[in-house]
C-alpha cells in the first residue's frame, strides 16, 4: 500500500528537488566555466579597470555576459519544469473529475475514476467513485419501485375491475325488472353484497400495504408476550378452523417469551398467515403452530400439510398480488395478504421465510425475529 502525502508536502518536495537539481546544474556550469576563463573571478567593473588586454577583457567580458545568460536559462527552464511537475501532479486529476462528473451528469452513473495520486485527491477520487455507485443504486431502486407501481396499479386495475363488472351486470339487471323471481333477485342482491365486500376488503389491504410503506407511517413498539399473542390469534380464528374441519396443534411453551413489537402489525401478520392456510388447503387439513426462543433470535412458524407452494412462484410470493393460487379471480384472496406480512416483519427488522418441512407437512412460514 502506497504511502500517501499531502498536498503541502508533494510541492515542498519537488521545490526542494527542483531547486537541489538547478544549484547542481549552476555549480557544474561555474566549474566548466571557471576552465574556460581568466578573470579569477573579477566582476564587470574589475575586469573594465583591470591591465589585461584589450582583446582578452572584451573576451572575458563576453564570457561573463554569457554564462549571466546561462544562469537566467538554467533558473527559468527549472521553474518552467517544476511548474510543469506541479501543474500535472494537479491538473491531471482535476481533469479526470471533471470528466467524470460530466459522465455522471450525462446519466452514465456506472463511471468510475481509476487515476493514480499520492495526495488528497485520492481521497476525492474515492469520495466520487462512492458517489456514483450510490447514485446508481439510488436509479436502480427507483426503477425498480417504478416498475413494482406500475405492475400495482395494473394488478389493481384487474382485481377492481372484476367484481365492479359483476356488481353492474346484476345492478343493471335488477335495476331493469329483468329479475321478475324473487329468490333469483336475492341470489342477484347476494352477489352484489359479496362482490361489494371483496372490493372493500382489497381496499382496505391496499391502504395497509401503502401504509406500512410510507416512512412517516411509526410503529407503536411494547414489550409483548409472543405466546400470548400467538395463543389468542389462534383461538380467534379456531372457529373458521372448525369450519374447515382442520386440526390445529399448538407448540406453544409454558413460560412467555417478550419481545419489542407493534402488537397490531404483528396479529395482523400473524393473522394472515394463519387465513391463508385456512382458506386456500383442502379440508381437514393439518395446521402446526408453534414458536422457539433461540440464542439468535424468535422465531414464529406456521406450518401445513395442504397445498404446496408451486416452485415458479415461491420466490417471489412475498410481493404484491401474487398468490399460491392458480387464479385470484376466483379466490377470495387479494393478493396482498403475504405482502403485508413482508412489510410487518421488514417494520421489526425480521423477515418471513417460506420453508420446506419434512412429512406430512408440505410448507412451513417463518416469522424471524432478530435478537436484540
């Protein structure tokens, strides 16, 4: 690793060198010199005064005069290449950042400066090329959340439209005395209630998942018994769980496990997880519920043994609207559900993890809580 100097002492340096080099130089010049002449010496007055002759004080003269002349040369050519040194040592790297920012400006954010110095602009160079790639991050991240908002808006677009059709298709009819039967009105007014709340319930999963997305948006942190939280969320929904005719078993240990969460995120979670295996599993089926307190963290793992989570899908099921489903116009799902989850857990610094488990479980959801 090359030592690095400052700026200072880089021209320090080549001032010393230059000004060593030009005293040389100078010396070996007055030797070279003094061979050549015969003044001992003597300065322009002597030598005008002086007895020698004539020719000989007019040569020495010019001789004088000439090596004058050459000391100013040897002084100027060695302040015009210091100067040089120097200008190079500075306008290089200058040049390669300009450049470079111009590159950056121009929207080519992968630029990067690879010049060689020993001074502050190393550090400069350093501080640009971090720039850029955080730049480019910052560009890929939008891209990339532009491209999620689209598909949103799209996917929204698809899953309103649905039910909004049938909602005005049944509306229009009645609305036309086409519906004369009047079990057939009330299948038809039915139709339109269960549309009207799966549009309500995407609503409502919409301006969740916005919610949890926004960083004005703070969690309300307590200290929470997860056992707890867990037992409850399961007792909640044990009556559609009945329903389902599913067996539920409980891993649940005696003594509590505390942990800092926003208690209504985290049921919301939880919530999710467990609605999503009730619904979309065959009947009768196996759900496994259950939490370890680690020396790494808490984990929280719901696992089943219905439908398994197509290989095409399971690493992406955690964003917006996709579903373990074949189609979610016929589901009742929103496709929001796990998303939610993702966004909760992100909230606490944890993630969800779908897993695989051994028989007779098909899938296992963790919820992963970091240990702090």
């Amino acid at each position: 690793m090359k030592k690095k100097h400052s700026f200072k002492k880089v021209i320090m340096r080549s001032f010393i060198g230059y000004t060593i080099g030009i005293a040389l130089t100078l010396l070996i010049l007055e030797l070279l010199f003094s061979l050549f002449t015969l003044n001992n010496g003597m300065n322009f007055s002597e030598l005008a005064f002086s007895p020698l002759a004539e020719e000989t004080k007019k040569l020495q003269i010019i001789l004088s005069v000439f090596w004058n002349l050459i000391t100013v040369v040897v002084y100027f050519i060695g302040i015009v290449l210091f100067g040089r040194g120097i200008s190079k040592k500075i306008m290089e790297p200058v040049e390669k950042m300009q450049e470079g920012f111009k590159e950056v400006t121009a929207g080519h954010l992968d630029t990067t400066l690879d010049f060689e110095t020993e001074t502050e602009f190393e550090e400069m160079r350093d501080a640009f090329n971090f720039m850029a790639r955080k730049l480019k991050d910052s560009e890929e991240k939008r891209m990339t959340m532009e491209n999620e908002r689209m598909q949103l808006f799209s996917h929204i677009a698809h899953d309103l439209k649905t039910p909004m059709t049938t909602i005005y298709g049944y509306a229009g009819a009645l609305a036309s005395g086409m519906v004369e039967k009047p079990e057939k009105q009330r299948e038809y007014y039915m139709a339109i209630k269960t549309k009207s709340e799966q549009m309500n319930k995407l609503i409502d999963q919409l301006l969740s998942y916005s919610k949890l997305g926004t960083p004005q948006y703070q969690m309300n942190f307590a200290k929470v018994d997860l056992v707890e939280l867990l037992r409850v969320s399961c007792a909640t929904l044990f009556g559609e769980m009945e329903s389902r005719q599913m067996k539920l078993e409980l891993r649940l240990p005696d003594k509590p496990i505390f942990y800092m969460v926003d208690s209504l995120e985290i049921n919301r979670a939880i919530g999710n997880l467990l609605t999503n295996a009730i619904r979309h599993n065959p009947l009768g089926s196996i759900l496994s519920v259950g939490i370890t307190d680690e020396t790494d963290g808490v984990e929280i793992q719901i696992a089943d043994n219905g439908v398994a989570i197509p290989g095409a899908i399971a690493g992406n099921l955690f964003e917006p609207f996709v579903s373990g489903s074949d189609s979610r116009s016929t589901s009742s799902g929103t496709g929001l559900g796990l998303a939610i989850v993702k966004k909760v857990m992100e909230q606490h610094f944890g993630e969800v993890l779908l897993l695989d488990v051994p028989y007779p479980y098909t899938k296992m959801f963790v919820l992963s809580f970091p240990k702090v």
